[in-house]
C-alpha cells in the first residue's frame, strides 16, 4: 500500500478511496507523522516553505501540489524528492480570467463601474474592441494555451512565445522563443503572461519589455507577480495600460501606488480560485495517486528523482 498524507480531511474525504492507496492526514504545520508516508499532498495557497518539513520524513518520494505555479517549493522539498504541480487543473479558470480582464481593461469597464456608484452616465463609445487587436501571449504552456484557444473566436491577430522556439499547433502557425521578444512586442497590442516563475521570468515583464511595447497597448498578467518589475510598471502606467491578477508585493497593501496608478486594474489574485478548481484537483488527484499506486511515473513532474516517482 502507498501511503498519502492529505492536507486535511476534506481532501481525504471528497477524493475517495483509492485501490492501493491508504489515505492519512497531515497538515505540514503539524509534527511529522509516524507512518512511512510516500506521498505529501500540499496544502492549496499556503507558504511553500512548510513543505521543508518534508526533509523530515525520509520515506517521500513526491509532493503533489494543487497549484500550477511551484514557486519556492523546489527550494524547500529536499532534492530527492520528486515535485508534481497541478498541471491542467487551473487553466481553464485562469484563462477566462485573462479574457475577462482584457475585454474589462479594452472597454472601460472599471470607469462605468465607478460611474455607477456615482449615479453617472458614463461615455464609453469609442473604447478598443478585443476584435482586430495583435495579442502576444508569453507562455505558451496550458494556460497560455487555454489563453489563446479563448482568444481565437474574438477574431485577434495571435502570437505565441514560449522559452523556445517550436513548431506550431491547430493555434498559432509557430511558436516564437522568448528571445524574440524584442522582435515581436513593438507590433502588439495586447500582451498576456502566462508563464511559471522560475529564475529566467522574474522581472521578465520590466523596463526593456515595457519600453519596447506601444503607446497605449495591454499588458494581462496572470502569472506570478514577481514576473513583472512593480517599479517599471508605475513608471509606464498611463502611457501603457495594465490588467493584473497578480502583484509584487502580494497582497497588495492599501496604500500601494498601483491601486491608484492610471490605467492599472488590479484583481486578487483570482485565476484559478472558481467552482471549477476543487473537481478538477480531485480528478487530477484520483488519476494521479492512482497512477502511483500502480507503480507508474506521475504525470506532470516540474522535478524528478533518482529513486521512486519520476
């Protein structure tokens, strides 16, 4: 039997049994348990390093997370643990987010709303339709992908950028590499980021990005908050707009000049936080620890091990 710890009793329950699986809890903030655990299921949002008490249990072999994102928790879990993040689950949610807030940013739907508690007709003909926009998306793994199969029926001119150049799919015609951005970013009007945060995307949307885009074009972050340089942003919001679900820092505190910044529309941190989340992470979790009870390699490993899953 594979032993799996869940984060608390809710996730034990609504997952199920499973063949070959004995299900405990463990919530990282407790002691360590006395039972061989093989794999630790992460808490959902919580600080990654908790799971550095994982180096106190040496029968792990994985860490399941429930996000996509898996920031800081490379640096906590010990390195010969095997890491899965939650790959698929978020982007259905975080991708209509990104849509949402572009098509809110493009048409003006923050000044109607604040007209509205004002009692005021707002005059908002004129705004930039999505339609006929040149979207760049960086990021072209699931959620930027979710990102532009959204995009596609808005009738937008579409550009993908991943950390290489590839092929391209029933999407977009190629895949450009990041280092074309300098390239590409003079020519959009929309850009979406959608990447992981790892040491080559933080600060990645910065001053040369951002100096390089034209006046009034869109930036969506979706990503991490420490994608993108706060700094450079306050310095071209009003020359460049901006739609973000995410921030550095994070929360953002109440009297941060990015809440009244011109042009900026923050959200908190919402993109994957819908009713779609908790069935699709249950999904991905039968399917998952199902996988691993059987002796199979667990899908979706942001880092392997040399013994065990991956």
């Amino acid at each position: 039997m594979t032993v799996v710890s869940f984060p608390d009793q809710s996730w034990l329950d609504d997952v199920g049994p499973i063949e070959g699986v004995r299900a405990v809890v463990w919530d990282p903030r407790e002691p360590v348990p006395d039972l061989p655990v093989e794999v630790v299921v992460a808490p959902y949002l919580r600080p990654a390093r908790e799971l550095a008490a994982v180096a106190g249990m040496p029968s792990v072999r994985l860490v399941q997370l429930l996000t996509a994102g898996f920031d800081g928790v490379l640096e906590a879990v010990p390195e010969g643990v095997a890491v899965a993040n939650a790959d698929g689950v978020h982007d259905t949610s975080t991708a209509e987010l990104a849509v949402t807030l572009a098509l809110a940013a493009l048409r003006g739907i923050p000044e109607a709303v604040r007209s509205a508690t004002e009692g005021e007709w707002s005059r908002l003909a004129g705004r930039r339709a999505l339609a006929d926009r040149r979207v760049l998306v960086i990021g072209y793994g699931g959620v930027g992908r979710a990102v532009a199969r959204r995009l596609r029926p808005f009738e937008v001119a579409l550009t993908a950028v991943a950390s290489r150049a590839r092929a391209g799919d029933d999407l977009v015609d190629t895949v450009h590499g990041v280092d074309e951005l300098p390239a590409l970013l003079p020519g959009h009007d929309v850009v979406v980021v959608a990447v992981p945060l790892t040491d080559a995307t933080r600060g990645l949307v910065g001053e040369d990005l951002l100096a390089a885009l034209p006046d009034g074009a869109l930036v969506v972050n979706v990503a991490r908050g420490a994608v993108a340089d706060t700094g450079a942003i306050l310095r071209h919001a009003g020359r460049l707009a901006f739609a973000l679900d995410v921030t550095d820092p994070e929360p953002l505190p109440p009297d941060h000049p990015l809440w009244r910044a011109p042009g900026v529309l923050v959200t908190p941190h919402v993109g994957g936080a819908t009713s779609a989340f908790r069935p699709r992470a249950l999904a991905m979790l039968r399917a998952q620890l199902g996988r691993v009870a059987a002796g199979e390699k667990p899908h979706s490993l942001v880092r392997g091990a040399a013994d065990g899953p991956g």
